[in-house]
C-alpha cells in the first residue's frame, strides 16, 4: 500500500511529494546536500538547524569538560536518533521498523564532537562529517540522523500536503517531533497527521527533490584515498603509513577514521573539499530508471499473475513446508523465465540488470501476495542475530524456512553458500532453506559456477542434516513468444 492508497488521493502535476510504499521501505534517502540547496521557505534554514543542533550537543559535551557526567549524557541522549519508520525509507527494503542509532552511536558522536572542539573552531554543519570518526555510521544512519533533526520541518509539509488535498489525518503520538537547544532535549507530540497501517506511527513525506540512491559522499575510506594524494606527507610523518602497501577497502576506512581522530583539522579540509564539489542531483522518481520506486508494482503484478489462489496451509509437516516453499520459487521462475517479468529484471533500454535489491524486492512481492493467500508470515530483511537474511517464512514455530537471493554475477555468491546461509540457519534455529540465484548471462549461468554451488549446498546439508536447495532462474533476455 501506497500513502496516496490510504489517503485516497491523487498525486497529480502540481504535487512534489513522494509517493511512499507504507508495507516495506524505498531504497532511497533523504539527501542533506539536496535539503541544504532548496529554495522552499520551509527548508531554507535546514543548514541552520543542523549547527545549531550539534552546536546545543557541543555545549552539553563541554560542559563537563570531557568527563562523563550528566551534561555529557544529556548529549548521548540528544545523539541518540530512533529510526524515522514515518518516513519509510532505507536501504533494507524490508519491514519499516529499524534499529536507528543507539546510545552506542551517541556516545562515539559526543567523544567525536569533544574532540572537534578541542581541536578547531568551527560548527559541524554535515551529518556525514560524523562517517569519519564512528565505525558503522553509514548512509542509512545518518540518513536518520538528518531526518530526525529536520522532523519539525517535514511534520509541517506533511501537514501541508495533507490540507491541499482534503485529508485530514488522525492525531498521533510522534517521538522526536522537535528538539530544543536552551533544554537540551526531544519532545514528543501529538499532532494530525497520515497514520500508517503497519506501524501505527505517523506517516512523513518528503518532497521527491529531496530523494537520492545511496547519496553519502563523506566516508573514511574516501578520505583515506584523498589523503593519500592531497596529504601523503602527514600519512608516511605523522602516522607512519606505508602508501605502496596494497591494502583492502576495510583498511583504508579504519586508517580514515585512525587520521581523523589524529587530525580534524585534515578531516574538515576533505569534507570541506568534497562540499565544494559536489553537484548533487535528485533520483529521477518519474522515470525510475533504476526501479528503485515501481518495484513494488512489479512484484505485486506478478503475484497476482503467478497462477492459482493458495489455500491456507493446514498442518504441513517440516518436510511439506520446505516442499511448499519451493512452489513459490517455482513461481517466481516461471514468471522470469516463461513470461515477462524477466524484463523488470534489468533497465528500460535492455542494457544493465537491476541491481541485487530490486532483484529481491520484486521476488519478495511475488511471494507475498502468495504468502497472504495462504496465511503464511513472510519477513523481509528479518535479523537474525548475525546480520538480515532476505526472507524467513513461518506457519507456527516448527514450520520456517528461509529463502536467501542471490546475483549470479556476486562476489560474495559462494560465500553466501559457504558461510552467510549456513549462519543464518543456526542462529534462527531453522532446519531449511532455498539459495535462489539469479544470473543475467551466459557467464553467470555456466555450468561449472553452477556446479560449485551444487556442491557447496550439498556438502553443508550432509554436514548438518539441515534441508538446503540451490535454484538458478535465468534472467536472460527471452525473444517474444511472438517471435517463435
């Protein structure tokens, strides 16, 4: 369901709002560079509000001069940001519940800001400049972080859009709907606004002008590489890195992050750098060229095309249910490679697959529709103790299993096999599952590479006597039936 589904209205020409899927989460973000150029009254001091809320966290930081007394958690408190699930946006594309970034992740950015002030006198005015001083920082969180800030302004244009068109809303309780810099704290509120059916929260647009892919330009591995062009000096000095060593990208970030701590000062000269050249430019939400928006549609068409109703299941054994799972893989390979949805597979010119993502959003709604025929609890993204596995389905506690997708084309396909399933399976305590690859061509679908798949299957189902199926769908482009 869309936001314009439950509101029941038309987003017609004059309309700048974006259209949110409410059941799972956009793979796209709000993009501070965006917000920051907008020439809308309501964002013009969107920068602002940005200094002026680490300014407020600063201040609660410096007042216990460094010690960790209760200034000093009154800012982890302030830099501790609930994920914004109103917003339904995210690289998950699962369910619109998320983790946020706890008091983990506030106490790093309050040491970080303690450390800026010592430093150097300036305000941090980019939520990305935190990216490199904190492990785990990345778009999805600061993503976040900025929405949280800015929620006052994006209440207000919800509210906005909301009279425009007639819709009234409902008064809901909203967490983080404002902050104050004199108290030094959130406010909730109970306010008018769209409620969701699936989280019972708010519901916040955003105007599509604001929407990027994966907009975050500001990273410790990125200011590493600048650094090793721009300051080698105080890398092979101060830090005694060796440049002709051959490291991995995971290096690079943990040296970003090591020279940061050691020099804000170099710090803010790459995120100044990298603010004076970035041209940023919205995701093109009406052409859609990545399906970073229609892959709902897509996916919902071909469930509701995938054949027959399911009848609910009854009380199939472990062994019935793993069968009965391999029905709605049947039916997400029929659909590719005997109609046309093959084609939501890759771009509008034929030239470039989809990325693993959209691959998996648009099974996962094939599957759903199925799953709610047959009252069978489907999660996305679910977390299962040692990261999200794509889909985890359940009809009672005995009766689970998991789907994992896969591009043929991935780094990491035998790793998923070896390692990533396997682990899956043991921390969720499920005894089967189904690696689904996908290829695009004909290198992908080789038969050797399919082999080694096989046999990394079958070697850890004799292992641990758990059920592990391996499914290739060939996502070639097909000639017309027509042409046949």
């Amino acid at each position: 369901m869309r936001f314009s589904e439950l509101a029941g209205v038309h987003r017609g020409p004059q309309d700048d709002w974006f259209d949110p899927v409410l059941t799972e989460d956009t793979p796209l973000y709000v993009d501070p560079f965006l917000v920051f150029e907008d020439r809308d009254p309501l964002f013009a001091d969107a920068r602002d509000m940005v200094v002026e809320f680490f300014a407020g966290c600063r201040d609660l930081v410096r007042a216990d001069a460094g010690r960790r007394g209760r200034a000093w958690e009154k800012a982890v408190r302030m830099l501790t940001f609930p994920e914004p699930k109103e917003f339904a946006l995210g690289l998950a594309m699962g369910s619109p519940f998320g983790s946020g970034t706890d008091e983990h992740f506030g106490a790093r950015m309050a040491a970080a800001l303690d450390l800026i002030g010592h430093a150097l006198d300036r305000q941090v005015d980019y939520v990305e400049a935190f990216a490199l001083f904190v492990p785990g920082l990345g778009v999805d969180r600061i993503s976040d972080i900025f929405c949280n800030i800015l929620k006052q302004r994006f209440i207000r244009y919800t509210q906005r859009v909301c009279a425009a068109h007639g819709f009234s809303g409902d008064t809901v309780r909203v967490r983080n709907a404002s902050w104050s810099r004199a108290s030094g704290r959130w406010a909730e509120a109970r306010l008018a606004l769209p409620v969701s059916p699936v989280t019972h929260e708010a519901v916040l647009l955003v105007p599509d002008r604001f929407l990027q892919d994966i907009p975050q330009r500001i990273t410790a591995e990125g200011f590493y590489r600048w650094a090793e062009s721009n300051v080698n000096h105080v890398l092979r000095e101060d830090l005694n890195f060796d440049l002709a060593a051959d490291i991995s990208n995971s290096v690079r970030a943990e040296r970003g992050r090591h020279l940061a701590e050691r020099r804000p000062d170099v710090a803010f000269d790459y995120i100044d750098t990298v603010a004076e050249r970035t041209v940023a430019e919205p995701y093109d939400v009406g052409d859609d060229p990545d399906l970073l928006v229609r892959w709902y549609e897509a996916g919902r068409a071909a469930g509701e095309a995938a054949g027959r109703r399911q009848s609910p299941m009854s009380q199939p054994s472990e062994e019935d249910f793993h069968a009965w799972l391999g029905t709605l893989v049947d039916r997400f390979q029929h659909a590719v490679e005997d109609t046309d949805l093959w084609r939501a597979l890759w771009n509008d010119e034929l030239t470039r697959p989809r990325k693993e993502k959209i691959v998996q959003a648009i099974a996962g709604q094939l599957w759903l529709v199925q799953c709610e025929q047959a009252d069978v609890d489907v999660s996305r993204e679910a977390n299962v103790g040692r990261g999200p596995v794509d889909f985890k389905f359940s009809a009672g506690w005995k009766r689970r299993a998991l789907i994992e997708v896969k591009l043929l084309s991935s780094r990491k396909l035998q790793q998923g096999a070896e390692a990533q399933l396997p682990q899956y399976l043991k921390s969720e305590r499920v005894r089967s599952a189904y690696y689904v690859c996908v290829g695009f061509t004909d290198a992908d679908l080789a038969e050797a590479r399919l082999d080694r798949v096989q046999e990394t299957c079958a070697a850890y189902q004799a292992e641990s006597r758990r059920t592990v199926t391996a499914r290739f769908i060939d996502a070639r482009p097909k000639e017309s039936a027509s042409n046949l």
